[in-house]
C-alpha cells in the first residue's frame, strides 16, 4: 500500500532489512533552518558521523511527491538550495504529496516517514514545542503529538528558549512522552547546557537508552522518546546572553505579527542575526553531537533486536 508512495535509497532499504542500525535525520534544518551552503555541509558532515560510527543515515524529505528516506547528497543540495521548497509537518504531507511537489519534513513529519520505513532512530538539532505566549496564540508543535503516537526516539539538544521550556515538558508529561537526559539531570537549553528544569531520568550509556526504549516497545507503549544531549562545552553559549537575544527576537516576531509556521524559521533567523553567526556555529556543532549519539544508541538496538 506504502509502494506509490515511500521510496529508500538502496543503501536504506538493504540496512533495514538485513537490521543494520539506521539513523533518520529531518530536513528543514536544511531548508528553513540554516543558510546555503552550512546547511548543506552540515547535513553532508552528519552523515558522515552517523557512518563512522557505525550506522547508516537516512536523511529524510519529500521530493516530486515522494516520501524519501535517503536522500542522495543530489537531493540534500536541492533541499537547501530552492528557495521554495514548503515546510511540511503532519498536516501538509497529504496536499504535497498528492500534487507532487517538493516539501522539507519537520521533527514530526520526519517521525512519520521513519516509521513508514521502519527506522526507530532520529538524529536532529531542536523539537518545536509550546510557544512562549501559547495561552493565547495556541502556537503548540505539531511535534509533540507527534512524539506521543509515533514511535520514533528523537535525540534532540533539549529545547530552545524560544519556547516555553516548562510548559513544553509540561505538555510531554501528559502526552507520556519520556525525556531522558544524556549523562545530565538538567534539560539542555540547545545553546547552553543549562535550562532550569530537570529530565525524567538520567542515563549514562547509550546501552542503557537502547534498553529504555526497547522496554518501551516491546510493552507496546506507543508514541516516542526525547533524548536531550546538551551541546559539548566548547560551543555552549552564556545562558543570559543568549537569553537576552531570544527575548529580542520573540519581541520583533510579536511586533511584526509573525505567526504559524513561520515562527519558528523566523526566531532561528533572528537569533542567528543578532549573534553575528555565533547561535549558527553552536547550532551546527549540537547537531554534529547529537548525530554521533543517535548512532550509538542505534547500533545498541539493533543488537537487542
Ligand atoms: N528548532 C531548531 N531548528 C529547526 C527546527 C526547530 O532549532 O530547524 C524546525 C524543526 O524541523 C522542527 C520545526 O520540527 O522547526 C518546528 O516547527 P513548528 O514549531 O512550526 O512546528
Ligand atoms: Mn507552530
């Protein structure tokens, strides 16, 4: 029934069935997220990690209408190269994908895709979640019902201050999405290492988030995991400088009325302005870490299989 619809690359399809570890990635990082040409480097070098440590990247969008999972390094520089490729979440896979055109895939349509293919794995930079201001904008992620009913784990840099960090956690307590922190009691701020809030649990080795997630499913608790990394100290920023940005930018996305789906590039774009590229570095340098543990925790599950 998938067969008109999801294409693997070769190299995708013949790890999963011979149950190779395979690491999804999204790809409006790549479209919406960072600038050509870092954008495509970035996802290039990513793969690169996931190879070298032992798994296989499945860089994951939509093309012509196709849901593909592995994206040929063609594909990836088209992604981040068209200036008009859609943002797609849940909501807009059906009209992309009907009318064949091109969509970047979020966390959420990312997790639906790797489910389709069967890859449990996914690597990325930040979730969406609940906006600051949600009370009355209701600006909440489609990522975080996606993390409630897809079982996918996502490892992720804890998440961003552009949104509201408590009641994100707040949200994913009740959807029962477990957050596990890796080697950390405290959830990541993506930038900086330090949120104010703690994790649901601490685990040390990518052995033991293998045996979490496992249990989880073989239980048939549905929905996903997050997997908070905090960015290697070297790149970390000052939690209060950056703070201070994000509160410049979330007051001109409020005083230039930017709503939906655009706030989210939009807060990115800003944040990445007003640091001079520094937020970019951090950035990139996160998802290079968060890369090398998605394919540890990876190869860890395929051996329990
Ligand atoms: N956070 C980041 N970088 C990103 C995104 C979030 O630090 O590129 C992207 C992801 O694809 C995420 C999406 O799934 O933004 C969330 O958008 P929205 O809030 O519109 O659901
Ligand atoms: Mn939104």
């Amino acid at each position: 029934m998938l067969k008109p619809y999801l294409y693997m690359s070769k190299e995708v399809e013949e790890a999963l069935k011979a149950g190779q570890p395979v690491v999804a990635l999204e790809s409006t990082i790549i479209s919406h997220g960072m600038p050509y040409p870092k954008n495509v480097e970035t996802a290039l070098k990513v793969e690169e990690i996931i190879r070298n440590h032992g798994a296989v990247p499945a860089t994951i969008g939509i093309i012509g209408g196709r849901l593909i999972a592995g994206l040929s390094p063609e594909e990836i520089d088209h992604m981040g190269k068209a200036p008009d490729i859609a943002k797609v979440s849940r909501r807009d896979i059906p009209y992309i994908v009907a009318n064949k055109k091109d969509g970047a895939t979020t966390v959420a349509s990312t997790m639906i895709i790797a489910d389709l293919a069967g890859i449990k794995i996914f690597a990325t930079g930040g979730i969406g979640g609940v906006h600051r201001g949600a009370e009355t904008s209701m600006d909440i992620s489609a990522d975080l019902e996606e993390l409630s009913s897809t079982g996918v784990a996502v490892i992720c840099a804890g998440a961003k201050s552009i949104l509201d960090i408590g009641l994100t956690l707040e949200y994913l307590e009740t959807k029962g999405v477990p957050v596990l922190g890796n080697g950390t009691d405290e959830l990541p701020a993506f930038y900086s290492r330090k949120s104010g809030y703690k994790v649901d649990y601490r685990i040390d080795t990518p052995e033991e988030f293998a045996k979490v997630l496992k249990t989880k499913w073989d239980l048939g608790l549905k929905g996903g995991a997050l997997i908070a990394n905090p960015i290697p100290e070297a790149y970390s920023m000052d939690a209060d400088f950056i703070s201070g940005v994000i509160e410049k930018a979330v007051e001109e996305a409020n005083a230039q009325g930017i709503k939906g789906k655009e706030t989210t590039p939009f807060l990115l774009a800003k944040v990445k302005e007003i640091t001079g590229g520094d937020s970019l570095e951090a950035n990139i340098q996160l998802v290079y870490s968060n890369a090398e543990l998605a394919a540890k925790i990876a190869v860890e599950l395929s051996k329990l299989a």
